[in-house]
C-alpha cells in the first residue's frame, strides 16, 4: 500500500537562515567603484538589508565590508526606495552569522 503521508513544502517566504535585527555601519562598493557608507539593519548567513543613498539595481553584484572580515560579494535582490535585500554569493558560516550578529545587535 502506497504511503499517504503529507509532503512539507516550505512556504514561498520561509527563511533559509535565522535573520537577527542589526544597527551597525558598513561599506559597499561596486566593481570598479568608490565605496559608499550604508546601515545595515538585519543580517543573517545568507544575506542582510541595508538602506544607503546611493541608489542600487536589482541584480547588481556589490561586496560589503563587514567588520573583522574580508569584502564578501553578494547581490542585491529587493529594492524598496532606499532600502535594499542583499544575498550573499557566499554564505557565512553559521558560527560567523552568529558572532556578526551578536556584535551589531541592534
């Protein structure tokens, strides 16, 4: 008899890893570019949200400099007026997740 158990398909929305709230400085620049300031307002191992003035399009590859750590690449995927979802090229490791967000909890 075939087995009737439900399949879970994680909502459209669900989060791949834990976002913690942020208030912390960072630099961003784009290829070829001056670094520009931003506020970076939640951060997690896969990405982070940030506002700045300078103005980004969505799918334009920037690297931030974070803290105590090498500029990560990451692209920008939401654009909302001077609000911006950034995802990491590269993930953080978990543990450097936790430790970035420890150091700039809001």
């Amino acid at each position: 008899m075939p087995s009737t158990a439900p399949t879970l398909n994680p909502p459209a929305n669900a989060r791949r890893a834990k976002r913690a709230s942020v208030d912390g400085r960072a630099r961003f620049r784009e290829a070829g570019q001056n670094p520009f300031d931003a506020e970076l307002y939640d951060l997690s191992s896969t990405g982070f949200r940030m506002f700045t003035y300078s103005h980004q399009a969505i799918g334009k590859r920037i690297w931030v400099s974070l803290p105590g750590l090498q500029p990560r690449e990451a692209i920008v995927r939401r654009a909302e007026g001077c609000n911006y979802g950034c995802e990491f090229v590269e993930p953080l490791h978990p543990s450097v997740a936790s430790h970035m967000q420890e150091k700039l909890s809001a």
